[in-house]
C-alpha cells in the first residue's frame, strides 16, 4: 500500500517510508536510469 498511501497523501514513498521496500525499489530505479544516462 505504499505506493497509493503516498500518492493520496501527495507525496512520494521515500518522504513517507524511507525505510520500506516500496523506496528501496525507487532508489534502485533511479540508480539504474542514472547509470543508463551517464
């Protein structure tokens, strides 16, 4: 429920649960696009 939680509350999970799973997979998305980009 991280995902919808957070999009209700207008926020993003790593605001919300920094410690969950759910921001664990957005840091590693964004680690990934990051590495593609550079």
């Amino acid at each position: 429920m991280s995902y919808p939680g957070s999009a209700a509350a207008g926020a993003t999970v790593l605001d919300l649960e920094p410690d969950s799973e759910a921001a664990r997979e957005m840091t590693a998305l964004a680690d990934e696009i990051k590495q593609l980009l550079n």
